[in-house]
C-alpha cells in the first residue's frame, strides 16, 4: 500500500497545471522561489505552497547552502533536465510532462500476414512476426527504466492496468540468463481474479535487454485461457538522459489489443514511478 500512496501523491501533485510548469521549470535549470513566479500568473507565496506540495509528494531536495526564502534554489537531478527550449521530441518549444513523451503502439499482423503462433494452442514460432510492437520514449535515463522492468519493488509500482496490485511477498527474481522473474497480479474489481506470471529468462545483457518466455495462468477472466508469449525488451539511450523502450511480443492474436491497453494504462504509471525515482534521487 506504500507504494500505492506515493504513486497517488505523485498523480495529485501533477494534476495542478502550476505544478507542471514548475517542474518543466525546473527540467531545464536550478531557479529560485522569484525566478520560478516571474512567467507565472501567482504569487510567490503561492509558488512556494507549490513546491511544498511537490516536496511532500515525492521527496524532492532543495539546494543547501543558499539563503532562504525568496533566494532559495530549488533543484531536480542532474538527469532529469534538458536544455533551455530544447523538447522531449527533440524540436523547440515548450518542455512536455512525462505523460506527453510519444508513444507507438501497433498490433501486428496486417490482415493476411501469418501469426508468430503454431497451430498448437499456447506455443509460439520465433521466426514469426510479433503481434505486438511497441516503441516508447521514457523522460528518464536507461539505468532507471531497466531497474523498473528487474526490481521487484519499482514492478510492483507500476505493472498492470490501472488499479491492479501485485502483492510484494509474491514477487521473486532471478535476473539472469536461465533465471526468471515471477508475480501475481490482482484484479482491483474482482480481487477473485488473481493472475499468475512466471517469466523463464532466455536473454538478459545488465541495462540493455530482457527476453524470455512468459506464462500466464490463475484465475483469468472470463473468455481468457492460460497462454505463454514470448516477450523482448530493448532498453536504448535517446538525447538529453531519456530512454527509448522497444517491447516486441509473441501472443495469441485475439489478446493483442487488450495487450495493448494493458501496456499502455501500466505506462501511465511508470511515467509516474520515473519521476518519483528521479526527484528522490
């Protein structure tokens, strides 16, 4: 439940549009309590309540040694900023939050294309194409995005659909080649519902790459039977400290978009989980 409650102080902290200037603000270049009010519509007290919010929320630092008050510098790491009017997507212009990065999602195949599926009911043939590719650039650098994928704590922060919980005592990992990964996963309408993901690792190179078979069973929900689909994850450095996350995988057809959905509601909260690693650290 921790780990739920930072995530939803996090949500909250952003929801404010102030906030999210403050931290694009803060994205680019360390700024005092007046720099900060000087393009916004606020006063500095107000500003100051801002960045109280955002500091109990995600335990962001100030910098020490600098007069208080008005003159005090407030900071976000090293990483965690770009250069003054440079953006995400690498054009001009203003500096979009975390929920903005671009995302790529498609299922595959086109109509008419073979399936990476034999005719066999939960196997796959790796010399098919994916069902599944996604393409998403991540505003935090590679070590991060790597450890949210191999840390059983930062998993379980994120996985899922919205609103579903990974119990942290159900979690086990081995990270290696021939090692394997394993949660369950609880439906938040139907706590009933418990899924059981057991991951045997193929490939795995230290911040770079994570591949292996996944197998899903447990009580699934209604219409969905037990399957295995094969699962790569490429971790690739982008400008300015972020991270390009590359994900193909191998499933039955008729799971491919609700795949899709899935991934893109637990994208939501990785994006919330980066920034709390990133101005934690």
């Amino acid at each position: 439940m921790a780990g739920t409650d930072q995530l939803s102080a996090v949500f909250s902290a952003l929801s404010d549009p102030t906030r999210r200037a403050i931290i694009a603000e803060l994205a680019a270049r360390d700024a005092t309590v007046t720099e900060l009010t000087a393009p916004l519509s606020i006063s500095m007290p107000a500003v100051s309540r801002h960045l109280k919010v955002l500091e109990r929320a995600a335990r962001s630092s100030r910098v020490r040694g600098r007069a208080s008050g008005a003159r005090a510098a407030s900071r976000l790491p090293r990483y965690a900023r770009r250069p003054t009017g440079s953006s995400a997507t690498g054009g001009s212009g203003t500096r979009p939050s975390p929920a903005s990065m671009p995302t790529s999602l498609r299922c595959r195949p086109p109509h008419g294309q073979r399936t990476g599926w034999s005719t066999t009911p939960g196997s796959t043939n790796e010399t098919e194409t994916p069902q599944l590719v996604i393409s998403r650039v991540f505003d935090a650098p590679r070590e991060l995005v790597y450890r949210a994928f191999t840390d059983p704590d930062h998993l379980a922060a994120w996985w899922g659909p919205i609103g579903n919980s990974l119990p942290r005592d159900e979690i086990e990992f081995d990270v290696r080649p021939g090692g394997f990964q394993r949660w369950t996963e609880v439906n938040a309408a139907q706590p009933e519902l418990r899924v059981h993901i057991h991951v045997d690792l193929t490939d795995v190179a230290d911040g770079e790459l994570l591949e292996g078979v996944m197998h899903v069973k447990g009580r699934l929900q209604e219409g969905v039977e037990p399957f295995e689909t094969r699962l790569r994850v490429e971790f690739h450095d982008e400008a300015d400290g972020r991270t390009r996350l590359e994900i193909r995988q191998w499933l039955p057809e008729h799971l491919a978009r609700p795949s899709e959905e899935g991934w893109r509601q637990a994208f939501t909260k990785l994006d919330a989980r980066l920034l709390l690693l990133i101005i934690e650290r």
